[in-house]
C-alpha cells in the first residue's frame, strides 16, 4: 500500500478522497492543523508506522505523506 493509499483510507470517512493527488493543496481540503494532527495518529495506529518530526510548513498533501517513515 502506497503512502497516498494509507492517507486515503483513513481521510475517506471525512473527504472525498476520489480526486487526490501528492499535488493536492492541503488547505483545498478544508483541514486545519488539529485535522492533520488527527490523521496523523490515524495513520500511525492503523499501519504501524511513524512520522518523521518536520519543522517545516506542509502546504501538499504530498508535504503530509512524505514524512512518513
């Protein structure tokens, strides 16, 4: 399973997930900062995954999904 398909099954309860794309802007979809905070710990518990701690400022959803080790 790919990192856009993980984000996908955990987003499509509250997105249309549909049309998403590593280019899609994250603000388009409507998140906030506790939003993608939210999904984050989604991801993790579901796949056993981690993120990696990024300073930086994620604007794509393509920013979100790369920080996943």
């Amino acid at each position: 399973m790919t990192k856009l398909e993980m984000f996908k099954e955990i987003a499509k309860e509250s997105l249309d997930v549909s049309n998403l794309t590593e280019e899609t802007k994250l603000d388009s979809l409507g998140l906030d900062s506790l939003d993608i905070v939210e999904i984050q710990v989604a991801v993790e518990e579901k796949y056993s995954v981690r993120f990696k701690d990024a300073n930086s400022e994620l604007v794509t959803l393509g920013d979100f999904i790369n920080l996943i080790e």
